[in-house]
C-alpha cells in the first residue's frame, strides 16, 4: 500500500514572529500601548517568566512611563523601520510564508475607537507588499497577547463580553482591508495559555484571592474570546471566500510520569485541560470532562442565548499549534523548575531529554506524537506555526555564529513531523520560531535568541540592530530548497 514519504507540494515553510516582540514604534503614527508593551523584562541571566506579573498599579506606572528600556516589547528588533531588509533575508532563505500579528492597537489605539487608525493599516499594506514581491504567503494572528491596554482600563480586557465588540470591530476592519492580500489568518496566539492570566486575557485579577476565583474570571475571558473567534470566523468566510481561519494552541505534549495508573489517570487530565480549547474551536462544543472541573473549582461559565449555537456553527478550518517541549506529568504536584517552564504543576524532570538553559525540555519525538494526537482526534489540517530553540548565541573568533546546536533541534524536530506525514497526518506547514532575532515574549530578554540571523541588540536595549545571519541561515535555505528532504 502507498503512505506519503514526504512533505506534500506547497508546503508551506517558513517562520513567525509577533508584532510586540519585533515591531517596535510603540507610540508613533498613532499607535497605543498594548499590555504586552506594559511588562517588565527579566534581568540578564534570570529565567523565569514575567508574563503575568501585572496588577492595576503596575500597569498605571507603565501607562504613565515613556520607557522603552523598562518595557523591551516596546523598541522590539526594529521591525516597524526594518521589515524590507528583514523580508529580504526571508526571501534569500527561500520562505513560502511569514507569520506576523497585527498590533490590534496599531488600528484601534484605544481599543474602543469607531473607525481605524489609516496609518497603522498602511503599515501592513507595505509589509504584506513586501512579502508578495518574494511570493511569500502571509499567515497573521489576529491577536497574539496584544489586546490594546485602554480596554483592559476600561472593562478589564478579555473578563467583560463587551471585548467581543471591540474585537469584532477590529478583524471585520482588517479582514475587508487586506482581502486581496492574506488568505490564511488565525484568531488568539496559544489560546490554552489564558488560564495563567493577564497576558492573555488582558484583564487584571487585583483583589481576587483563591486559585479558584482567578480561574473564574480566566475562563470566562476565555469564554469570550471563543464566541469572539466564531464570530471572526463567520466574518472571514463572508468577507474573503476561501480563506482559512485556524486556532491555534500550545501543545503542551505530556506523558505519564511513570506507569503507576495514578500517574496516567493526572496525565490524562491534565491533557484534557490543554484539549478542551481544540475540542471547542474545532469541534464546537464544550466537552463534557470540563463540567466535572467546573464544578470542583466553582467555576460557572456565563453563556449567553445563542452562544453554543454560534460555536457549533462556526469551527475553524485548521489547527495550528506552537511546540517547543514535552512534560511528564506525576500524581503530585511537584512545582519545580519543570513545572514552571511548562506551566503544569504536576510536571516533573524526565530524565530521557535534554533541555535548553530557560529548563524547557528538548523531545522532537513530542512532535510526532502530538500530530497524531491532535490528527487522530480532529481531522483537520494542522500547521505547526511555531517551534524552535531559546539560547544563547556568540560570534566565533571568524566572525561567525556557529549554530549547529539550533540546527541539530530543528532537524530533529523536522525529521519526528515528517514521520507524522508519513503515518498519515494532513500537515500543511512549518513556521519556525523566530527567524530573525526578537524580544523573548515570557521574558522579555533579547539574550534568549530564536534567529537565523542574529540581530545586534542586547538585555539592556543597547546595540546597533546589525543583522547576521547565523549558520544555521544556510541550512534552513537547503531544507526549504530541497521539501525538506536534505536535511
Ligand atoms: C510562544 C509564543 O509561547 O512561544 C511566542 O507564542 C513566544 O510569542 C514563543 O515568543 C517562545 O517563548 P519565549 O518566551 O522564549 O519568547
């Protein structure tokens, strides 16, 4: 019998970035802040995240400070002046396609405006020109943890259901604008990660106090980013007919911790709780497992008449997933450092893999293993738009960045997706993360390095923004060149 031996035709190579962690220009032609352009960065050498280290003070302070130095997602790599040169090196590398975000408060500053903002939408005409000029297909998130910060002061972000609105504004906005320019677009970044809060959901949890509480208000928000999708969605296949609408979830791949059933039966729950967003968006229903979590955690889901219709109605035509590691998951609670890297408490060390110095854990056969996963449960397409390694990178003594570590994970990572195809997964792509040197988004370091091309900048902010590419630049050439087949 025939099985596919490798990437299909028009697979779509290439790689990713987000608006706040590239763009820069924070403030010009008539851009707002947005609440990632609101968070501090972690210091040189530290490793834990900042992400959600917001309360209502901290985001007045950043609010009132014109600091590009305390907010790194603020200055970016420069991207917003930068992007015919940066464009050129992914045409040189032979991209089939870019994934970029729109800055949603680069159109609507506020959040709440009634009409758009005319510059910041010519902004993505020209990087969407640029792109077409090299034949390269633009895939853009709509929102990748930007909300503008005006309507997390306003009606604290994601929380109220009047985001719905504004949002809907926005992708009909953007949608009608760009018809003739991008067919492939997807809703919210790793949606699954709204249940850590704030740089997610945009809304401030000051005051609230158990677990339980802020699991209260993250599910809700995200109960109004679901209905948002459906709607952006219907919007999509009304405005621009034949273009696809993905979600997009961090698979989060876990394993039982050890063959002890108590292990497995965690391991199983914690997956659901990572699943539950794809069961959503693609199948459209809430699963039934969540009303069991539910209701131990004293969550109660506001839904409105007609919600569950709209879910059901409209699913997306695609999953799209970021993968960068695997956890192995105990019947304990372990919060150690693996535990924080993954954001499952329960994970522990497994002692089969390697990790990078952030501690996330290096398992390409993950890979394989959530494609079938997610391939086995859904059948649709699915995209990998991120993956890709966070480490340290220095010039040699030629001048030279000798990536090969940056190369060994990639291919393995290449090599476990293509033994997915072959065991039968409809894969449309692969998006690596970053290919140009940007601002880490968990904590904000430019010392925690993604690129192909090196980019002159530092924790500090200080540097020439000088691009290189890496040795690693040639390499992905080669793969793109060949459908992935040398390697
Ligand atoms: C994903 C995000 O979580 O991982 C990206 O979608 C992020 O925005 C990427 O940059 C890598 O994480 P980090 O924290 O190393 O930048």
């Amino acid at each position: 019998t025939d099985y596919p031996r490798g990437f299909k035709n028009g697979f779509l190579w290439g790689g990713a970035t987000a608006a706040s962690q590239i763009e820069g220009a924070w403030n010009i032609d008539g851009k707002k802040l947005s609440g990632a352009e609101c968070i501090r960065g972690a210091k040189e050498g530290e490793t834990h995240s900042t992400l959600d280290e917001a309360t209502r003070q901290s985001i007045e302070e950043a609010v009132n400070s014109d600091s590009d130095r305390d907010y790194p997602k603020r200055h970016g790599n420069d991207f917003y002046h930068r992007y015919p040169e940066d464009i050129k090196f992914l045409a040189e590398m032979g991209f089939k396609a870019f994934r970029i975000s729109i800055a949603w408060s680069r159109i609507f500053p506020n959040g709440d405006e009634l009409t758009p903002n005319e510059k910041g939408l010519a902004f993505y005409d020209r990087v969407f020109d640029e792109m077409h000029k090299y034949g390269i297909e633009p895939v853009v998130t709509l929102s990748h943890y930007e909300m503008p910060v005006g309507l997390t002061l306003k009606y604290n972000g994601w929380a109220s259901r009047e985001a719905i609105t504004d949002f809907t504004r926005y992708t009909a906005t953007v949608f009608k604008r760009y018809k003739g320019k991008v067919k492939y677009w997807m809703t919210f970044n790793e949606i699954n990660t709204g249940t850590t809060g704030f740089h997610a959901t945009g809304a401030l949890e000051d005051g609230l106090k158990t677990t339980n509480e802020k699991l209260q208000l993250r599910y809700q928000a995200l109960h109004h980013q679901f209905i948002a999708s459906a709607l952006a969605t219907k919007q999509l296949h009304e405005i621009i007919p034949g273009a696809k609408m993905g979600c997009m979830l961090a698979r989060m791949q876990t394993y039982p911790a050890t063959c002890n059933p108590a292990d497995v039966i965690m391991a199983q729950k914690v997956d659901q709780l990572n699943l539950f967003f794809t069961d959503v968006q693609v199948r459209g229903e809430y699963p039934e497992y969540m009303n069991r979590y539910f209701g131990e955690h004293h969550i109660v889901i506001k839904m409105l008449a007609g919600d569950q219709e709209l879910l059901k109605k409209y699913p997306v035509d695609y999953l799209s997933l970021s993968y960068y590691m695997s956890s192995a998951t105990a019947a304990k609670a372990s919060h150690d450092a693996t535990a924080e890297a993954s954001g499952n408490q329960y994970a522990v060390k497994n002692k089969y893999l390697k990790q990078t110095p952030w501690g996330w854990q290096i398992d390409p056969q993950g890979l394989r293993v959530a494609l079938n996963t997610l391939w086995d449960r859904y059948r649709v397409p699915l995209f990998v738009v991120e993956n890709g390694m966070g480490t340290y990178d220095k010039f040699s003594d030629d001048g030279k960045i000798h990536d090969s570590y940056r190369v060994d994970y990639l291919r393995a990572h290449i090599e476990q997706m293509k033994e997915a195809v072959k065991d039968g997964v409809d894969l449309m792509g692969y998006l690596t993360w970053a290919p140009i040197d940007l601002v880490s988004f968990s904590t904000s370091q430019m010392s925690k390095r993604y690129g192909f091309v090196y980019v002159d900048l530092d924790d500090n902010g200080q540097g020439t923004l000088k691009r290189t590419p890496k040795d690693s630049f040639y390499w992905y050439k080669k793969v793109i060149a060949t459908n992935g087949e040398d390697l």
